[in-house]
C-alpha cells in the first residue's frame, strides 16, 4: 500500500513538474484582479466614468489575456475556443431566461409582511432547483419588490440573492450550472438531493428566518394594504410554455440523456445547437410576449447587456487564474482534507465563476483517490466515487463527502458577492432601475455576506464537514 501511494505521489510530481511547462505567468492574473477592484469600487468612486465605459473596460482586460493565450500559450487558441464555448453557453441560458420569465407578470395582492415575504423567499428556494436560480430570480423579483413598496429596505434584495438566487439551486443539477457540470460529467442526477436536503434545509431555513426577524424590525408603517382578495394572477402564462422548452433544451445531449441522438453530429456542426434552441425560443418569446407584462415588469435589456459585458471580460480574465489553481489542486490534492476542499472550493466560487471552480476540485478529490476526470471510464469512476466506494486513503472519510463539500460550498458560497453567480448581477441591477435601495459591492461583502452568510457556512462545516 505505502509503494503504490508513493508511485502514485511520483507520478504526480512528474506531470505537475510537466504541467508547469503550460501554465500561464502568475503575472496574467493581474487583469483578473484589477477588474474585480474596477467592478467593486467603480460605482462608488467614477460612477459616471465606470456607468459609460464598463464595456470597453471588461472587453480591453479579456483581450489582454486573450492576446497572450493567442500568441504566447501552447494550447492557448484551444483553450481560447473552449472558455468561448462556455460564455456562449452561459450567456444564452442566462439571457433566455430573463427574456422569457420578463413576459411573465405575477400580482401578488398582498401586502409584504415577514411571513408573506418568508415563504415566497422560500418557495423561491424550492422553485431553483426546477427553473434554475437564474429563472426563479428573474420570474419573482419583481412581486416580491411590489409587494414590498413603500417599505423596501436594502436587505430586501440581498436576502432574495442569498436564498432564492444561489443557495435555494443546491438540489439539483438544474439549479446551478457546477452541479449540472457534475451531472455531465457522471454524478448521479439524485445524488444531490439524496446528500445535501439537510444541508440546503439548515441554510434556508436559518437565512429565512434571520430574515424574517429583520423584516419585523423593519415594520410596515404607512403602507397601505392593496386592493383586492389577496389572490395572485398572472399575465402572459403562455411564457411557462417558453421556460419549458429552454430547460428541455439543457437536456437535449447524449451524455445527459442515455440514448438520445447527439444532435451536433446529426447536423454536422461541433457546437451550438442547444444553444440556438434557447435563443429562438427567446426571440420567439419577446416578439409574442404580453405587452401588459412587459410593461409591468418595466422589461429591459439593460440588466442582461451588463451581465453579458462584464462576464465576457469575467471568463476571459478567470482563465490564468483557474489553470493554476486547477495545477495546484492536482498537484497537492493529497494534502487537501474535506474542510481545505469545502473552503477553498468556497472562497473562490465567491468571486470566480463557480461552475469551472467546482470541476478544478473534483479533479483534485478525484485525483486524492487515485481517480482521473479525463480518464476514458470517467463516468464510470465519478459515480464510484459519488457513491463513498472509492478508496479510502483518506482514512475514515468517504469520498462522496469530498464530493458533497465541493458540491455545497461552490454553490452556496456563490452568494457571497454580486459576481459569485450571473442572476446576483442581475437582480441587483433591476433593483436599481426600481430605484430601490441596493448596496454597492463593497458593503454587500463586509454589511451582509460576512455577518449573516459566514456564520452559517460555519455552522455547516462544523455540522458536515468538520473532519
């Protein structure tokens, strides 16, 4: 045993060593971190430079590390081309959803009181893992802001972001983009809810009720009570058809769906098909949308022409500092315990994209127990591993627990900033346009994230993944 692991140990020393001839200069992740300080302190110290010049700000930083990728990298075009192909399939879920669910019109006929404002926080939560986070986020904001007028506070929206936009989409592969990565990759589809219900039960139900006792803080003095029975009606129903046509569309793939015709082959084309799919819908969907619920949701492009922008600049950036953290990973997975995986999984999901976060760490759990992600039986080995029957070399804890970790912390830690995932932007940026009162980047970490988020994802780890 002790000369199979120090072979396996040489073995990865070699290829790091080997691997190091690939990697990208430290250098390269300057423009990454300079754009992060330009979104957090631009809408607060140049507001009017950064309102009007953010585009070219986020492509001009993306080009640089595309540049060099270009010319300087092995490999760099290749892994130009795949970072490529995944923006454009970030950007063409996401977009599709705020489209369709912004010609969808809920009137809620109540007024906002914490218990009406906890449990639509909750149905939320329960409506991520069907819809994902990015379309729950975008069909409910605006009821819950209406509900709420006259008496919207700031903690309104950071706590819709917190439950509703990243930690309630911890069930299922559909919820966030990491564990649907996961699904692809061979993680049984109700592994996530089968491992993580109590984790995802505590989070919600300590956040909804933390909540709720600020609303009662906050009161409802002068806020009358609206018209009507306190029913709920909808406007421009036949956009739920719409949603269920993008969502059967993420699922329109051979390794999702076990005998289903690869439909890029079919057609000739390496890439893009599913992606077509969900941008005719979305086309479809707006030039036929109820104009009574465009206007009553004030739709816009506004807040997906933010989105798209500064995430093509995000994923362009990211891509330096992903290799080498994916190298370093690899490299030291064998030191690596559940709790360095579940909060280093965690502190970067929070400001880089956590879906290529996530897999950098399955393929660091994997590679702790001797298992490869590129490995030809792949699938084969995730669901072993899924499954806590891998070896176990890292005495009595299970692999599935690494798994879990990894699956929990690139989710939830996700709402820890306004970048840890697309609908945060999103939700914030409509919420300005309502003119409602929304904290800048800064004071959303160190006002909310670090006083109601930190505590919790403590309370977790102690809970699961204190070993």
């Amino acid at each position: 045993m002790a000369l199979a692991e120090h072979h396996t140990a040489a073995v990865t020393a070699a290829a790091s060593v080997a691997g190091l001839h690939h990697m990208p200069p430290v250098w390269l992740v300057l423009p990454f971190v300079l754009l992060l300080l330009m979104i957090a302190t631009g809408p607060l110290f140049y507001h009017r430079f950064w309102e009007h010049q953010y585009p070219k700000v986020a492509v001009g930083l993306g080009a640089i590390v595309a540049g060099y990728y270009a010319f300087m990298m092995e490999h760099g075009p290749k892994t130009l081309l795949h970072t490529l192909e995944e923006y454009i399939s970030f950007i063409a879920l996401v977009a599709s959803l705020f489209i369709v669910s912004g010609g969808i019109l809920i009137h809620i006929e109540r007024r906002g009181k914490p218990l009406v404002n906890g449990l639509l926080l909750l149905f939320g939560a329960v409506l991520s893992n069907v819809i994902g986070t990015t379309g729950a986020s975008m069909l409910l904001i605006r009821p819950y802001m209406r509900i709420n007028e006259g008496r919207l506070k700031a903690f309104h929206i950071v706590f819709f972001i917190f439950i509703v936009s990243n930690i309630g989409g911890g069930l299922t592969p559909i919820g966030d983009p990491p564990l649907f990565l996961g699904f692809l990759k061979g993680v049984p589809f109700f592994w996530v809810i089968s491992k993580v219900w109590l984790p995802w039960i505590v989070a919600v139900v300590a956040l909804v009720l933390v909540f709720m006792f600020l609303d009662m803080r906050a009161g409802d003095a002068g806020v009358k009570e609206p018209a009507g029975n306190g029913g709920i009606s909808i406007t421009g129903t036949r956009n739920f058809l719409y949603l269920g046509m993008i969502i059967v569309a993420v699922f329109l793939d051979p390794a999702v769906i076990a005998g289903f015709p690869s439909l890029q082959e079919m057609l000739g084309v390496p890439f893009g098909i599913r992606e077509l799919i969900m941008g005719t819908v979305a086309i479809v969907a707006y030039k036929t949308a109820d104009s009574q619920a465009l206007k009553g949701n004030e739709f816009n492009f506004e807040p997906i022409k933010e989105v798209a922008f500064l995430f093509i600049g995000i994923f362009a950036t990211m891509i330096p500092a992903l290799q080498l953290i994916g190298e370093y990973a690899s490299a030291h997975a064998g030191d690596f315990s559940v709790t360095r995986f579940y909060w280093m999984t965690g502190a970067l999901s929070g400001v880089l994209d956590n879906a290529p976060t996530y897999l950098n760490f399955l393929a660091g759990a994997l590679g702790k127990f001797g298992l490869d992600i590129n490995a030809a039986d792949a699938v084969t080995q995730i669901r072993s591993f899924a499954a806590g029957t891998a070896s176990p070399v890292a005495g009595d804890v299970t692999s599935d627990v690494y798994l879990m970790a990894i699956s929990v912390a690139s989710v939830f830690f996700g709402a820890m900033t306004y970048i840890g995932n697309a609908p945060n932007f999103m939700v914030k940026n409509i919420a300005a346009q309502a003119e409602a009162d929304v904290p800048d980047f800064v004071e959303y970490i160190y006002k909310y994230s670090i006083p109601f988020l930190i505590p919790i994802f403590i309370g977790l780890w102690l809970l699961f993944f204190n070993f």
